[in-house]
C-alpha cells in the first residue's frame, strides 16, 4: 500500500459518517430496438448517450440490436430506450452453438439475425412432451394390453 493507498484509507475512516454509495458494475446491455430510418437510429443513440455512465453505444440498424457499455443497469436502459417510443426489449438470441438443440419449434425463430436462435430456458414446463419411457404409454399399445385395438 503505497502512499496514495493509505491517504485514501484514512479519508475513508475519517468520513465513515456518510452512508457509502454503491458503486455500479461495469456492465453491457444488448437490446432489440425497432429502427427503420436513420432517424430512428440517431434518436435512439442519443437517448442512450446521454444516461449517466454510459460508455459507448454501438446500433446495428440491420439486426435492429442495440449495445450498451458502461456503468448502467439493464433495467434503466430498457426504460430510456422504450422512452423514445420504439419497441424495444432486452437481446432475446444467442449463438446457434450454444444451444442444446437450435432447431427445436421454442427456440427457432424466423426473425432472428443468421447464426442466432431465440433463448430458451434449459427446463421447458410448458409444452412437455411424453417420453416413450413412461409405463402409461408403453403398455396403452402393447399387445399385452387388451384394450389396445379399441384405443387405436
């Protein structure tokens, strides 16, 4: 601890009085935002520009995505982002590797950019799907079933 380390060590007992602000992380949000016009484009980028702790803002109008860098909050930018009346949500793909199974009819999707699926969640709970496994199904058409020609 040099000499600059211990000055601040000692500010900061002499003025522990004050409650400490939380410092925010170092952060990049990526949005979906609806631009058409470079209109559309400036407006968002200077909505976002001018939050405080904003870094850079980066548009890429042909994927309509949105990268925000700096010391901000996901939340806060979505907000500002739908404040300029566009539609915008937070980025909903991922690279098509780093998904299990990309072509599955939750992540599929036709709007997305090429090389992207939409996220999904690792444990589905809607649309399950029966195994095969399952006793119930095995035996509803087996042969040792007697009802199973009335079923079919």
């Amino acid at each position: 601890m040099g000499l600059g380390g211990t000055l601040e060590y000692i500010s900061d007992m002499m003025s522990s009085d004050k409650p400490k602000k939380k410092k925010k992380q170092f952060n990049t949000v990526e949005l979906k935002v609806r631009m058409d016009c470079d209109g559309c484009e400036l407006k968002v980028k200077k909505a976002l520009s001018s939050m405080s702790g904003v870094k850079s803002v980066e548009i890429n109008r042909k994927q309509q995505k949105v990268v925000v860098t700096g010391y901000v909050e996901s939340n806060k930018v979505l907000k500002k982002a739908k404040s300029t009346g566009k539609k915008a949500e937070i980025w909903p793909y991922v690279p098509y590797n780093l998904v299990a199974q990309p072509y599955a009819a939750q992540a599929y999707d036709k709007k997305a950019p090429p090389g992207y699926v939409r996220r999904v969640d690792q444990n589905p709970t809607t649309g399950t799907v029966a195994r095969f496994e399952d006793p119930a199904y095995v035996t509803m058409f087996s042969d040792d079933n007697p009802n199973a020609c009335s079923i079919m």
